[in-house]
C-alpha cells in the first residue's frame, strides 16, 4: 500500500509539473503571439490615417529618401548609370536626358520626371569634405524624391522599395522623410487649429516636445513609438512635425504633417 502511495504522489505531482510547464507554456505563447499581432499591426499607415481623420483635403503625398554613397572618384557616366538603374529598379520610365549641374568641385546629377499623377527626383549629389586627418575627400550623397497626388497609399511600398535599393547598393545611413499636405476651405480658429493637430499627435500616440499655437505661426513637435526614424532636437527625439497657416490669396489653411520634420518651408 505505501508503495501504491508514493507511486500515486509521484503520479500526482508529475501531473501538476507538466500542468505548471503548459500553463507557463501558453502564457508565453500568448505574450508572443500578443508582441507579434502588435509588431504586425504597428500601423505604419496611420501617418496618412491620422491626417485623414481630422477631414482635411489631401493635396499631396512626399517621401524622401537620402542615403550616404561614401567617398571618392565617380565619372559623370557612373553618376548617370547610377540614376538610371534607381530609375528602372522603381519602375520609373525615363528617357537618358541626365542634367547634370557644377559648382567649383561640388555637382549634382539628376533626373526629373512629372506627370499629373505624381513627381519623382533622382539625384547624386558630390561634395568637397574635410575629413578628419584635414584632408579633402569628395562624398556623394543619393537621394530619391517623390510626390503623389493620387494612390497616396502606395508611397509606404515605395519608401520600402527605395530603401531595399539603396541598401543593395551598399549606400550607409539611410534616412526617409515622409509628409501629407492638405488644406481647408476658409481661415480656421485656434480652437479649431488645435483640435485637429491634437487629434493627429492622439492618433499617432504622440507626446507634445514643443508647441507654439498662434494663428501666424502654428507648429507643433512631437514623438510617438509607433514611427521608426526620429530627430534629436533640443534634447527631445522629435518625428511629428505639425504646421498650419492661413494663405489670405487662397483663403484657405494649410496643414502639413510631417515624420520626422516637415521639409522646406511653410
């Protein structure tokens, strides 16, 4: 009978060991599956959406990407072959009329192409730098420029696009800028003004770094988790960039949201 006992406990406790180890089992699959849905779901889009949700008319649509093509000779004829082979990799149709420009030691070389759909900038940039030994060295610079005014949704898989190119390149320091314009029919109040870039940082899950919410000169920075590229600015990582102003001309307000920085001025 004690025999039976013990062969019982021992039954009794190897249950209750491998109960514990399936417990502990799905609790961490759940974790996982949870970090996942979360990674999955991370909603990269909702830059567009959050700028969609305040009702404002989307105009257009801007990515930027620039990367660093490191140092020394390239022939204009290697800066042209350049241009055009990021050209075809994105599927864009162009001619080889390469514009080239110079100044002193520094030039670009690029191609532009516009249609009523969208307008797409390729260009290698070089310039004279000092390096750290005080010895001059040329370094060039690719950058990939487009503006969409329709299917704004695909600028996401043109960013990716891009910077799968460049990274086959062998290009370092990759950096994206992505931006929306829109505008509103009439001058809006402050009230209104802050209810839509509250709104957008909210949809974003943003906290506000900086605000300065007057009617000539209203902007915003912010920074959210959910965007991957950030700036340092002041001691505060910045990657929502928000302005809006009255154009009397138009009578209408612009309103730009930017990640990480609005570019150019407004």
């Amino acid at each position: 009978m004690k025999k039976l006992n013990n062969t019982f406990k021992e039954f009794i406790v190897g249950k209750k060991a491998k109960l514990t180890i399936y417990i502990l089992g799905v609790l961490w699959i759940s974790v996982i599956m949870q970090l996942a849905v979360n990674a999955f779901l991370r909603p990269d889009h909702n830059i567009l959406d959050a700028f969609i949700n305040t009702n404002p008319e989307v105009s257009s649509f801007e990515l930027e990407v620039a990367a660093d093509y490191g140092n020394g000779y390239l022939s204009e004829a290697d800066k042209k072959e350049l241009i055009l082979y990021v050209a075809r990799q994105i599927g864009l149709q162009v001619d080889e009329n390469v514009i080239i420009n110079r100044r002193n030691n520094d030039s670009e070389v690029y191609i532009e192409k516009k249609n009523q759909n969208a307008q797409t900038l390729i260009k290698v940039v070089s310039v004279d730098v000092e390096n750290s030994n005080d010895i001059t060295e040329i370094n060039h610079y690719l950058l990939v420029r487009l503006t969409i005014y329709k299917d704004m949704d695909s600028l996401l898989s043109y960013r990716d696009l891009i910077k799968d190119i460049f990274k086959k390149l062998k290009a370092e320091n990759i950096q994206t800028n992505m931006q929306i314009n829109g505008t509103c029919q009439g001058k809006l109040t402050l009230d209104e003004m802050n209810e839509i870039a509250d709104s957008m940082v909210t949809d974003l899950q943003g906290k506000i770094a900086y605000a300065n919410r007057q009617d000539n000169l209203y902007t915003i920075y912010a920074y959210s988790g959910l965007l991957d590229e950030y700036v340092n600015s002041v001691g505060n990582k910045i990657n929502i960039h928000i302005a809006i102003d009255y154009d009397e001309e138009t009578d209408s307000t612009r309103i730009l949201l930017g990640t990480p920085v609005i570019n150019g001025g407004y």
